[in-house]
C-alpha cells in the first residue's frame, strides 16, 4: 500500500512538472504567449476596447474580435456586404494590429519587454 501511494505521488509530481508555457510580459500592460502564439491584455485599454483583459487571443480570435467591435455601430443599417467590406477591417489589418503589439517579442530570447 505504501508502494503504490508512494507511486502515485511521484506520478502527479512528474505529471505536474511537465513543460510550461513561455509568456512575455509586455510594458506589463499585456502578454504574449510564445508557445500558443497567443495575446492578451491585462488591463483595459482605449486602443484595444474590442480584447477583454486576461483572455486569450489568437491572431484569428483577434481579428474576430476587432471586426465585430467595428460592426457594432452599422449593424442596424441597411447596408451592402460589399459596402461594409470596404469599411470593416481586413484580416490584413488586424494582423498588422497584432504585430504592432508582439513585434518586440523575441520568443528565441524571451524576456520581459520593460520601459
């Protein structure tokens, strides 16, 4: 019995030092996650009302987020898709957003990016 117990604590020990995520704090106002290739925000921000602080984002949730932040204001209107496409953001743009935030990370050297 004392085997097994002994075991199974050596088990979760292992189990629980498995390989962790590498996060950069950026001007500790935001994050990137080098192994997920993640963003998020830490706290509100006017330039990024459309993230909610201490969630996630991919590139993809990202501009999800965005396009739908800038939608928000022509949703009642009666407008065309093509219309709405040449005012809404292109994936292009939410990206280039992107990585106007992450461009100091270097997930080679991670290091806190600090003023």
């Amino acid at each position: 019995m004392k085997k097994t117990f002994s075991l199974l604590i050596l088990l979760f020990t292992v189990i629980s030092c498995g390989p962790s995520d590498v996060i950069v704090n950026i001007y500790g106002a935001s994050e990137y996650n080098c192994t997920t290739k993640e963003f998020r925000i830490l706290k509100p921000m006017p330039m990024l009302s459309f993230l909610k602080p201490k969630k996630w984002y991919t590139r993809d949730e990202f501009h999800e987020a965005n396009y739908k932040e800038a939608l928000e204001p022509y949703k009642d209107l009666a407008m065309s898709e093509e219309t709405l496409s040449e005012v809404l953001p292109k994936p292009e743009i939410s990206d280039a957003f992107f990585n106007e935030f992450t461009m100091k990370v270097d997930c080679e050297n991670p290091k806190d990016i600090k003023f």
